[in-house]
C-alpha cells in the first residue's frame, strides 16, 4: 500500500498555484501585479508559465513568499486533441523553451531543468485516456482548471484522472487556475481561486517540490480536507462543512455520502471491499467548489502498459 498522507505529515501547509499567465504571454496583468495578487490573497507560492517563456519577477520571493520558474509547452497531438499542453514548473533557472516539442519531449524538458511536469486540462484538451496513456514521467494532471471552467466549462477532469488510475498509473491530482485574469459579465475572475495545499518543511523551491513530487498536498477550489485517516479496516475524512464526500475507486467501487437538503457534513467513513486498486477523496461545499484528495494505493505497483 502507498499512502502519501500530508495530514499526518511533518511540516507546515503551505498554499500554490502551479499554473498562471501574465503579460509576458496572453494574460491580462503584469508578473508583478499577478504576484501581488496571489500574495494578497493569502497564496504561499505561485508558479508564473507563460506560453513558450519562462518568466522572471526580480525581488518576488522572500522568507513569506516563493515564486517558482515554470512556462507551458504546447505542439503534440492528441487522438482528437489539436494541442497538448504540459506545464513545466519548479525549474532551476531560466531556460530556452523548446518550441513544439511532442509531450514526452516537453516532460523530459522539465526534469532537465530541475522541474516537473503535469498534463494540462485533459477535458479542455480533448485529451483521451489512449492519449494519455503513452506518456510517462509527470508527475500528474490538472484535475481542476480554474480558467477552462469559466470559459468553457470545461475545467474537470477528474474522469480523466480516474480512468488513468484505474489502469495502474499513479499521477496525483492538480487543481490550478491557469489564470489569465480574463473578466466579464459572466465569467468571474479566474486569479487565486484555486489551489494545491502543499505539508512541506519549509517554503523552499527544494522542499515544495520535493512534497508535490512525495504527493503530500490535497487539491481545492473551495472546501478543506482537515484530514484523511486509514484506521483497521476504514477510511475517514473530516472536511469543512460540505453537500457531500465521495470515496473514489475504479469502477463502481466507490461511495457517496450526500447532507439531506439544508444541511452540510464534515465527516464521512468507508470500508474498502479489499478489491480496490485505490481509492480517494473529494468533497463539494455548498458553493459546488471541490477539495480532491490524492489517491491512498492498495496493492503492488504495477509496470506501465
Ligand atoms: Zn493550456
Ligand atoms: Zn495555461
């Protein structure tokens, strides 16, 4: 069993976002008013990945806040998907950004440069399993995209995540908001609303990346995750109150607990059948905003297909 538990891990919480456009490439704000943004919103670090450039903010991190170098590749294709996206993020330094690079190429650049990768917004994409399916060594997927849910509605891409790890992979589970700080009448602002909550040592490059590589953050736009515990044969969750908390394993080995109408919950129990390959956790806050865990495994490893 391979259970990454930020909650009971040492360290101290700390708040990101991995995914964020300025004016360097098609975002609204200047790198210096998105940083301000998300460090006055309560974010610890802030990962910048314009498209095709790696973009630096002079003076940004200090002991109470961590900008972190990243950028965005795009020049794959998918089975039906005209462009694939990985975002790189965490780098040791600037770097030339490859233009076009096919996924395997853009996730190798990362780690290169000290990074890491995950696939952006599948659903956005198009992305399909069989796609995803040939590439190796990120480090997960954007489960929740701020920006692709106000745009197009197409931001979730938990199905995504779940068929993968159904098929053995063991990607955790981003939620980012790849803001652009694109703004109307309908659509809301997509700066600081979603993020990873990282148990880390110390708000270091080293030991943030370091913890979202051991997988010891939780994911949300919304409710907290307070804690995710596996005692004999159970597994509980305690959250924020909440319309709902499902456990999540592949196929129809999963379970849902619902608060009856006009009322909220803040803890729910399952008891794995002992079949599944894994299982995780998510909750809805009464603003249908979602916390995500990431997966508990059960069982071996097994070798990519
Ligand atoms: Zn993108
Ligand atoms: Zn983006």
């Amino acid at each position: 069993m391979e259970f990454a538990d930020p909650f009971a891990a040492p360290g101290h919480w700390y708040k990101g976002n991995l995914h964020t456009h300025t004016t360097q490439s098609d975002g609204v704000l200047e790198p210096k008013e998105v940083v301000s943004r998300y460090r006055a919103a309560g974010y610890d670090f802030l990962a910048l990945t314009d498209h095709h450039t790696v973009t630096r903010v002079a003076g940004a991190s200090d002991d109470a806040f961590l900008l972190l170098l990243g950028t965005e590749l795009d020049g794959d294709r998918g089975q039906v998907a005209e462009s694939v996206h990985v975002v790189a993020f965490g780098l040791s330094g600037p770097a030339e950004v490859p233009l076009a690079p096919s996924v395997p190429a853009a996730i190798a650049w990362a780690r290169e440069h000290g990074g890491e990768a995950l696939i952006a917004h599948p659903y956005w994409s198009g992305l399909t399993v069989s796609d995803m399916l040939r590439w190796d060594g990120h480090l997960g997927v954007e489960i929740f995209n701020t920006g692709c849910h106000y745009e197009i509605a197409k931001g979730c891409s938990t199905v995504h995540w779940d068929d993968l790890l159904g098929q053995g992979r063991r990607l955790w589970g981003f939620a980012v908001d790849d803001s652009h700080h694109y703004r109307s009448e309908n659509h809301p602002t997509d700066t600081a609303r979603a993020w990873v909550m990282v148990k880390a040592v110390e708000l270091t490059r080293e030991a943030i990346l370091s913890s979202l590589r051991d997988g010891l953050f939780y994911s949300s736009w919304g409710p907290t995750i307070h804690e995710v515990t596996l005692t004999g044969e159970q597994v509980t969750a305690r959250t924020s109150p909440v319309k709902e908390i499902n456990f999540i394993a592949q196929r129809w080995a999963s379970q849902s607990f619902s608060a009856p109408e006009g009322s909220t919950l803040k803890q729910a129990s399952f008891r794995p059948s002992g079949r599944e390959e894994y299982l995780r956790v998510e909750c809805r806050d009464p603003e249908g905003r979602w916390a995500y865990s990431n997966p508990i495994f059960f069982g071996e490893r097994k070798p990519p297909s």
